[in-house]
C-alpha cells in the first residue's frame, strides 16, 4: 500500500481505475448470485430450525403461527418480513386449538448474553418448556443449563400465574438453592452453577412479567379460524 | 441485547470478554509488538483509536446497508472503511512523531489484518448495539487489548533475564503466559451482573 | 519463510507439499492464529474452518494469479482485498445454507478469514507471480497444512475437554473431562505445547546436520 519501487514508471490513472472498477464489478456480480442463490435455502433452514424449536418448547404443538405486538396489547398474524415489533409464536395441536405461545427472551448470563425460547401455557398459567438458543457460559458448568435434565425438569411447569389485577406476576420467579425448590415458581440451581441458573431465573421472570399481562388481556387475537 | 448499560457494555469488552484473551482477536501483534511496555501501549493506543473510528463508521455502514436491503455488502465495506482508516491514521503518525512510527515498523499497516478492529465490528453488529454503545463498546475493548498488551510486554521483558530453555523460546512461551492470563482473566467473569 | 533448500521431485508438487510441513502456516510461519485458537475447541469446527480457509485461499489465488498482469502495483493490495472479502461472503452464505448450526458454531469468525494474514500473505508472496497452476497448487498445500494444523489443535482439545471426537464418546462415563482445555486458555496451551514439539523436532534435525558437516570434515 506504501511502496512504490522507484525504478518503475509510475502508473497513469487509467489502468487502475479499470482495475479496481472492473474487478468490483465482477466481485459485486459474484457476491450478489451467491447471496440470490441462498437465500431460499437459508431462510428455509431457518424457519425449519424455528419450528423445531417451538415445538420442543410446546410440548403437543403441531403446527405454529408467527404473531407480532400492534400497539400495547393486540396481536396480528406477520406478514412478509419481521420488522422490529416483538413477535410471539403460537402454536396448535392437532385440532387447532392452541397450545400456548413461544416467546423469546434474552439477558446477561455469567459469562455473556443468554438467548432462550420459552413455551407458555394459558391453561396452566406456567412455562411449559424452555430451549436455549445462544449461551456462552462456562463449558462443564454453566453449559449444563443447556443438557442437566433434573435443571430442564424445572420448566415443565413453572408457574407464572398473575396477580388479580393481570398486572404483574404473583410469585417472581426466583431460582433457589440445588434441591430446596418448594414451590412451583421456584428454579431449582445446578451446584456449580449457580450463578447461570439464576440468570436463566431472572430472565424468564423479567420476560413472563412484560409478556402475560400483555397477552391474556387479548387472548382471542391469537385463536386461528378453521 | 441493546438494553445493556453502558458500564456493563464496557466492563464486557474490556475485562470479561477481552478481545485477546478470551475471544483471540490481536494475537498476531499481541505476540509480536509485545516485547517492549512503552512499545506495547502506545499500539494499544493506535489500536483503540482505530477501533472507535472504525466503530462508528461500522454503525453509519450498518444504517445504510439497511436502508439499501444489501446485507451481502457488509464485509467489503467493513474492510474497506479499516483500511482507509489505517492508511490515515499512519500519515498522520508520520507527520506527528516519527521516532513512534519507526518504532512501530511493519505492525502499523498490520492493524489493517488485526483481527480484533473487523471483530469489533462484527460482534457490535451481531449484538445490535446502539450508537452509544459502540462508541463505549470500542473504547472497552481497545482498553482491554492495550492491557492485555501490556501485561504480555511486563511479563516478557521480566522473562529476558530468566533461564529460561531455548526450545521454549518465543512465540510458544508467550502462548503459555497468553494461556495464564487468559485463566486469571477468567475470574473477571461475574463482574457484569 | 525462506525455507531450508528443497530438492524438487517436479516443481509441481513442491509447491503443494512444503505448505504441508516445511512451511506450513501454524505451526513454522505462525499465521493465521486467531481463528486458529478461536474455534478449535471441536475437531469438527476445526476441519470446518480450514476448509471454508481452504476454498477462500485456493479461489482468491486462482483469481489473483489470473488477473496478475491487468493490476497494476499502486493498487494492487486494495484488489487483493477486494478479491478475498468476496470469496469470505460466498463462503459464509454458503455455509449458512449447509448448516445453521454450524455457521453458528463458527460465527463471526468465518468473516474474520478475511483478515488472516495467510491469504493476503500468499497472494502477495506468490499467486502475483506465479501461473495459475503453481499457485493453485501452493494454495492447496497451504490451506492443506492449515486444516490439518487447525484439526489437530480441535482434537486434543475436544479428546481431553470433553471425551469426544466429531461428537463420538471415546472414554467411558468415569472420564473427567479436563475443562480448560474448550477454554480461551486450552487453546493457547495447546497451541503451545503443537508449537514446543515442532520446535524441538527443528532442533534435532539441526543438530544432526550440524554433527554430520562435522564429520564429514
């Protein structure tokens, strides 16, 4: 980039505007089919993956519908492309009926973001599943979050009933002591990781504590005709 | 992900998640400039300016791509913005203080193929950080790559009057103080809350 | 990298073989560290990488070497780079339609292949100077020497951080697998430990022709 050998002849500016328009051109060309040529395969694998992964955490679920948040508290189908609103994926059983919804959520485990997927359950008024998209805790230890069966057990019914009032959640839930869980909103740690457990404890309360209010106040926006 | 605060934003890019020792970004100048500490810091600090530059011009990119639905041309802008911003930042070295730019020698231009600035770019990207947060973003993990640089530079000129054998000489001794410093770092994690 | 003098069977498969040991990327030059340590925590994540490194190496020296005499000098890193970002956003894309969970895995780091400083390395030292052949052939040799350097720094580190190869169980459930080996620092420390053997290697060998120009006097 510095060196320009004094013994050749400096270049006019011609030959190397043609080179560097003529090989971005031919670069942009290459780049742009590739990405045309992937896209639907992508997006496939991702819609795949997203189904697959609504349906581990709605337990029953057959099939699903992508919902987003209009205004404070309705939901309409998605349309086309996601566009920023918060999404909310529902999902039916074999008769149509609906299941409950799978929700994302996020926050700051011990090590970096911890990214979640987790099932919702009107009937039971509890998360009925959760799947972890993206951690990066402590592989041994905090990864167990991901794998412990006895720590996933918690989330076959984690109660998140609300107040009188459908404001706020009656019981926050909070993740206590490896063995000493005796409620139903309470996360029962992984020894040694306490710290990823609580974390996952936090998230869920701070998303079930923005999300329920929200949706049992419209519940029918989300029941599909047919 | 772009609700975190801005001391979280840079507590994680600085110590938690620094950009060498836990995401190996910099190795190539972390195990070659570090020899000498007044060396290793004032790299650290041409880093970081890159780094914000680069982060900011990262963001203004990202908007655009966005607007022009041309996602495919994220990399090639990315690099490009790098490498004109290097290119300025060696000319105004030049200018400014010879003796640093003979110092640093070859490992100016190299900060065009440092990993850690297209990382930054990259992660702030993924992360979806707001402009804040870039800003606070770049400036952690500039500060972090000069401390990690700098440790490394202590350590090795500490290690010049040991005994130490001549099979370890070198870049393996200094992967296996990177290695220590890496564990010792580890005990940063927690601090984020 | 002027390497020790070769004794060339053809001077086709010179070109392919000394990225293989003599020079090969990790471990003798020292290049291309950081996706090195970074996503060889699995073998499976290593070999992903060197090849994604592989194609990205052996198009950009194709390409470069074919268009050699049409760049002139000024520009010729500005094209260089131009060249090897557009074969890092193919790879990515097409790696995201293979498999989600591995583009995951690997993340930002296969955009980061852009940066090592092995590709520009080559194209400068060698695919602006040389036919396509010869540099298609060095590009095969040292991507080669990189996936193979690559894979066996994710094998000791998955064999002893987690008691698998590929996602195979190799011990039996008493293992305890030696954790910080998946950790940043188990990449260093095995890198190091890869390192050490080469070098102690490099060192007998000198030793041995320096004892045999001794005896021979």
């Amino acid at each position: 980039m510095n060196g320009m050998s004094a013994s050749a002849p400096p270049t006019s500016a011609w030959p190397m505007y043609r080179a560097l328009v003529g090989i971005g051109l031919l670069c942009g060309l290459l780049i742009v089919s590739v990405f045309e040529l992937t896209r639907p395969v992508i997006e496939r694998n991702q819609a795949e993956a997203l189904q697959r992964a609504i349906f581990q955490v709605l337990p029953g679920a057959r099939s699903s519908a992508t919902f987003r948040l209009v205004g404070e508290d309705r939901f309409e189908i998605l349309e086309g492309k996601p566009d920023g609103a918060p999404l909310a994926y529902a999902g039916y059983d074999a008769d149509r009926q609906l299941v409950g919804l799978a929700l994302e959520a996020h926050g700051m485990g011990y090590q970096d973001v911890i990214r979640l997927l987790y099932g919702y359950s009107f009937a039971e008024q509890a998360v009925i599943g959760i799947r972890v998209l993206e951690s990066r805790e402590t592989p041994g230890l905090g990864d167990k979050i991901e794998t412990d069966p006895a720590f996933l057990a918690n989330f076959e019914r984690l109660d998140v009933s609300l107040s009188d009032d459908l404001t706020r959640l009656l019981h926050p839930i909070e993740a206590v002591k490896h063995g000493t869980r005796e409620h139903p909103w309470q996360v029962d740690g992984i020894t040694g990781a306490t710290i990823s457990s609580a974390a996952i404890a936090d998230i869920l309360s701070q998303s079930t504590s923005w999300w329920i209010p929200r949706i049992r106040r419209n519940l029918d926006d989300f029941r599909i005709a047919e | 992900m772009s609700g975190d605060p801005l001391w979280s934003v840079f507590v994680n890019a600085c110590l938690i998640n620094n950009f060498v020792l836990a995401y190996f970004l910099g190795i190539c100048p972390f195990l070659g400039v570090s020899g000498k500490l007044a060396t290793a810091t004032r790299m650290g600090g041409a880093v970081t300016f890159v780094m914000l530059v680069s982060s900011i011009c990262a963001y203004g990119i990202n908007l655009g791509l966005a607007a022009l639905d041309a996602p495919y041309l994220r990399l090639i802008s990315f690099i490009a913005v790098i490498a004109s911003t290097v290119q300025l930042v060696e000319m105004f070295i030049k200018k400014v203080s010879p003796t640093l730019f003979r110092a640093l020698g070859i490992f100016l231009p190299l900060i065009t193929t440092n990993c850690a600035i297209l990382g930054l770019a990259l992660f702030q990207t993924n992360k979806g950080y707001g402009f804040a947060q870039c800003i606070v973003y770049a400036l952690g993990a500039g500060t972090g790559f000069t401390l990690a640089l700098a440790l490394m530079a202590g350590l090795r000129e500490k290690l010049e009057l040991a005994n130490t054998p001549d099979v370890v000489k070198g870049t393996a001794l200094s992967l296996m103080l990177a290695g220590i410093l890496s564990i010792s770092f580890m005990g940063f994690a927690g601090l984020g809350g | 990298m002027a390497g020790l003098p070769s004794h060339e069977d053809t001077p086709g498969t010179d070109e392919f073989i000394k990225g293989l040991w003599r020079d090969n990327p990790v471990f003798v030059q020292v290049l291309g560290m950081c996706p090195a340590l970074a996503v060889s925590n699995t073998a499976r994540n290593a070999l992903a990488m060197g090849l994604a490194t592989l194609f990205v190496l052996l198009m950009s020296n194709v390409v470069i070497s074919s268009l050699r005499r049409f760049v002139p000098r000024e520009v010729r890193i500005a094209t260089y780079i131009l060249i090897i970002a557009t074969f890092v956003t193919i790879v990515d894309y097409v790696i995201q339609a293979i498999s989600l969970d591995l583009h995951r895995a690997l993340g930002a780091f296969i955009s980061l292949i852009v940066v090592n400083c092995l590709i520009l390395g080559r194209a400068e030292a060698f695919a602006s100077k040389n036919t396509v052949g010869r540099s298609a052939l060095d590009a095969l040799g040292m991507g080669l020497g990189f996936t193979t350097a690559l894979l066996s720094l994710g094998a000791v580190r998955e064999i002893l951080g987690g008691g698998t190869l590929f996602g195979l169980p190799l011990f039996h459930d008493a293992f305890q697998p030696w954790v910080v080996m998946i950790l940043p620092s188990g990449g260093f420390f095995t890198l190091a430990g890869w390192l050490l053997l080469f070098n102690a290697l490099a060192e007998r060998r000198e030793r041995r022709a320096t004892l045999a120009a001794e005896a021979l006097r």
